[in-house]
C-alpha cells in the first residue's frame, strides 16, 4: 500500500544521524493528511545506552548442595566497590529550551538551617541523622538535614547530595549547583559523582515537558503550520537538549549515572508521546484506515527514539541493581513504563508471585532505623559493614536496598541461620525487581547452605521457588532486548509440584508460582493443552489458597489461560 502521509519527523526525533541532515522535500498534501513534525536539526547519537556496566555475574562453582542434593555452578555477581576520583567541574549551563525548575524548588535552595547538634563523631551524627530523617514534614526534614551539613561525623558533601536525593527530582540541580562548583574540602569522589548525577537527572526530568499547544478547530492548513512551526521547532531543541544532557550522564558511573540514564530515558518517550499526541485533521480522524496507516507509520519512524529511551532506562536500571536497590520510585516508573512498551517481556512479571509475608521490620537501635530510611547508596557510605551479619539490620535494609559494599561483607561471612535466611530473601527481592539470574542463584546457594535439621517449611518453599527461577535472563536488558523469558532455562517447577502435593502450610502458593512461571516461560507455539494445564493449576491453588484476593487472583488467571486455550483451537 502506497504510504499515505508525508512522515517528515526527521533524524532529530529518530537519533540515527551524527551530523545536521537537511530534511527532505515534503510531497503535496493528499487530501486528508496530517503531517507529523519535521526536524531539520540532528543532535549527535545518544552514547548513554552504549556506556553500560561491563562486570557480568560469572558462573562459578559453589560447594554448597542445594534442595535436590546435587551440587551445582552458582553464578557469583561481581562485588568490586568502584573507585572515584575527584575531578571538580562546574555544571554547566542548562541547555536552551529546557524547563526552569520550579518554583517550589527555591524554597530548597535559600533554606534555613536548623541549629546544629553535636556531631563531630560518627555516633553522635548518625543520630543526628536518623532524628532528621524521622521528621515527616518535608521542610522542617530539610531544614533539620542542612544543618547537619557541617557535622564533622559525616562525609562532607553527603548531607546535601541526601538533600537533593530526597527534595523533589526536579529541584536537584537548584540545591546542588553551588556545592558542584566549589564543593567542601575532603569531599569523596563518590559523593562528588553522585551530586552531578542528581543535578543531571534533575534537569533530563524536565526536557521533554510542556509542548505546544493549538487550539481546536484542527482543519487542515492549522495543523500543518502548527506542525511545521512550533511543533518542529520545540522538538529539535528538546532533542538537542536530551542528547546534551545524555551525554553528561554517559560520562559519570555508577549510582550517579543511573539515576540520570533513568530520567534520560524518560525524557526521550516523553518526547515520543509529546509527538504522538499531535491532534489530526477531521478528515484523517474520521477515516480509520487512513487514521491507522498514519500512526503505524509515525511509530515506525519514533521507534528509534523510542529504542533510545528504553536502552537508557535499561542502563539505569543494571547501574541500580548494582548499588542494590530495591525500593526507589525511579524504579517503579522505570519498571512500569517497559511493561507498558514491551507487554510481550513483563520486567515486572515475577511481581504477581504468592510468597510468604515478610516479619515486620522492628529496628532496635540506630544502625537499624537508619537502614529502612536511608537510600541504598548513602546507606553503603555511612552504615558499618560489621554489622552486614545481623538478622536486624539485613531485614531493615529490605526496606530500600542492599548496598554493594553490605553484599562484599556478606560474600564470605559465616552467617547464623537466620541471617542466612533474611539476606536469601533479600537476593529473591532483588532477583524479583531486576531479574538478574545472579540474584536466584545466590538465594539458591543460601538455602542450599542450611543445615539439613534447620530448615523449616518456609525454606523448603523458598528453595522450591529460587530452583525454578534460575537459568532465566542474566537480566532486564537481556529479557527486553533478545530473547524472550520462554527461550532461556528457567521454569523448573518439579519442586515446588512436589511442595503443593504434599498439601502442607506452602502448598497454595507453591501451586499458585509453579502455575505463574510456567504460565510466563511458555513456549513460543505452545498449544492449546499447555495452557489448560495453566489453567488447572491456577484452579488447583485457588483451592488451596486461604487468601481471598490470592483465590480470586488465581481464579482470573484460570480464566485467561482458559481463553488463550481457546483462541488457539
């Protein structure tokens, strides 16, 4: 079919050229058309998405028997802790056409500080902090947090970048800009990176905000000049703009680079669905072929700013995983805008998974309280790694993330029973939210080390259910980019079979995952019976489950994989 539409939204949207390209000519109108903006300006190629973490989880032999009593490779994640140097440079200007922060953000910025405490040790300041912390008024918190800036118990700098960390994102590169430019002296380069990666971050969450806007009615000879003014224009200094940003994010590593990639990422599909959201001609809108043909192939040409968006997010998401976050709203956003773009591979699949309810986290001194309220990041900096082995202390970090240098003290720790079963689920959490094989491996290694006379129910459910998510992706970016969860190895679910036969305290759940995973490993063809299998299975554990919403859960899952059953006679 011949293309019926001038798609003359050029490289600046798709980010396949290096250097300005003059558009092409534009063909007459065909009657009921709606152009889609042009671009004459290209931004270089977007290198945030290629600059990702190089270590690997590597394959290794671990002693250690697991549940089934063979012993097995674990792959083990790399645990080097990054060095930073100090290189001090200033922000530089924001790029043209990007939004101003807001004006709440000024409030940050000229702050009154609380009165100081005493803090000059470690002790007294982690305290301080966690008294600060436990202010649930946004400001007064602030507040409270600039005055411990100067406590000598802290490392200088990390007040303002937790400031900035916990203020609206938008607001980051307001708070932290004079601190970049001459920042306190003993400053760590770690600390240092992280502030330009927040004020980054900061500035890529508001590209790509506020379009234009044309009033109805839409005929024709508007929306072209709309098009082809304001429309065109605004994109190409967005496009410019991100790809500046972009770059300064690709130059940073770790925490710092993925909190920007994240918001990087963000900032490109906003431009992709500022696009889209173009109105159309009533002529094109009452035309529902036209009106299709029209939009397949607008994607098709936002595709590769759309790709761009999805690698960069992909990138923030395996920098995260590394610092080992687990709770942070850019994870959710990041998490629920793949399973909007890529349905077919859910980041997010292993959400739905029935497992036992966590015990409550009761923190019984500060080294706890601060480790359910500290970002992962700060909390790797200021928590003393002695006390990675507690049961308490492993239960509070649950709550936000596991740091990097917690998981290097715990790689060759003897650790008591019940703290070998907390940082096991703290692996399965991880494993959940990234789904990184690295991370079932490791919580199949802890189970897998429990005495024999220990274990409970609940660590045999557990080690049913790490068995047969091992062997999938080595993470989000491999599941969403190439192969699909049901080409790689995971799916194993003869344990936790075994687990809903034996109809003990686990047996729903354990029907209710072997039904899940099997029904997400599905493989590509799969036939009508496979799916009534699913549907069995999720009709057998809503037998089982004592949980209402968990039955009715269930049963909607049976009546799905009744329906795809259906649909393929």
């Amino acid at each position: 079919m011949r293309r019926l539409f001038p798609l003359i939204l050029l490289v600046a949207m798709a980010g396949c050229s290096a250097s300005p390209t003059p558009g092409p000519q534009t063909p007459a109108n065909t009657g009921n058309e709606t152009p889609t903006p042009d671009t004459s300006k290209t931004p270089p190629p977007d290198t945030t998405a290629k600059d990702e973490p190089k270590a690997e989880p590597k394959a290794k032999p671990d002693e250690a028997k697991p549940a089934g009593g063979d012993k097995a490779a674990y792959r083990e994640e790399e645990l080097t802790e990054p060095k930073f140097d100090l290189v001090i440079t200033p922000l530089p200007a924001a790029p043209k056409g990007l939004a101003p922060a807001p004006k709440a953000c000024d409030a940050f910025a000229s702050r009154k500080p609380a009165a100081a405490p005493v803090c000059a040790e470690r002790a007294q300041a982690l305290e301080a902090l966690d008294k600060a912390l436990a202010e649930k008024n946004a400001d007064k918190r602030d507040a409270a947090l600039a005055g411990l800036e100067s406590c000598g118990g802290l490392p200088p700098g990390l007040t303002r970048a937790l400031r900035a960390e916990l203020a609206p994102t938008a607001c980051a590169d307001v708070i932290l800009e004079p601190v970049i430019a001459a920042p306190p002296k003993g400053i760590d380069g770690a600390v240092y990176t992280t502030m330009r990666g927040l004020a980054t971050a900061a500035r890529l969450s508001r590209a790509g905000d506020a379009p234009p806007k044309i009033t109805a009615p839409y005929d024709k000879k508007k929306l072209v000049a709309f098009i082809n003014g304001p429309v065109k224009d605004w994109v190409a200094e967005q496009a410019t703009a991100i790809q500046a940003l972009s770059n300064e994010g690709a130059g940073l590593r770790y925490y710092a680079r993925g909190v920007a990639a994240i918001e990087a990422g963000m900032a490109d599909l906003r431009l992709v669905e500022a696009v889209r959201a173009v109105p159309l001609s009533p002529e094109l809108a009452k035309d529902a072929e036209a009106r299709n043909i029209y939009y397949a192939e607008l994607d098709q040409t936002l595709d590769p700013r759309k790709d761009r968006g999805r690698d960069a997010v992909l990138v923030g998401l395996r920098d995260l995983a590394a610092v080992g976050v687990l709770r942070d709203a850019r994870i959710d956003r990041a998490r629920g805008l793949l399973a909007r773009l890529y349905g077919g591979r859910r980041i997010d699949a292993l959400d739905g998974l029935v497992v036992p309810p966590l015990p409550k986290a009761t923190p019984a001194d500060v080294t706890e309280r601060l480790a359910t309220k500290l970002p992962t990041f700060y909390a790797g900096l200021l928590l003393p790694k002695d006390a990675a082995t507690k049961t308490g202390v492993l239960r509070s970090l649950i709550e936000r993330g596991v740091p990097l240098s917690y998981r290097a003290a715990l790689k060759n720790e003897k650790l008591a029973d019940d703290a070998r079963r907390m940082y096991a689920r703290a692996r399965v959490e991880l494993g959940r939210v990234y789904l990184r094989a690295v991370d079932f491996d490791q919580a199949a290694s802890l189970y897998a080390g429990l005495p024999e006379g220990a274990r409970t129910d609940e660590d045999a459910f557990f080690a049913a259910l790490v068995a047969a998510l091992r062997n999938g992706p080595e993470d989000a970016a491999t599941m969403v980019r190439s192969a699909p969860v049901s080409m790689l190895g995971m799916g194993q679910i003869a344990g936790l079979d075994a687990i809903t036969k034996a109809k003990g305290p686990f047996a729903g759940a354990a029907a209710f995952d072997a039904a899940l995973i099997k029904q997400i490993t599905a493989p590509i063809g799969a036939d009508a019976a496979y799916f009534r299998d699913v549907a069995t299975r999720f009709r057998e554990a809503g037998s089982l489950l004592t949980d209402a919403a968990q039955r009715k859960t269930a049963e909607d899952r049976a009546k799905a994989a009744e329906a795809t059953a259906s649909a393929i006679h």
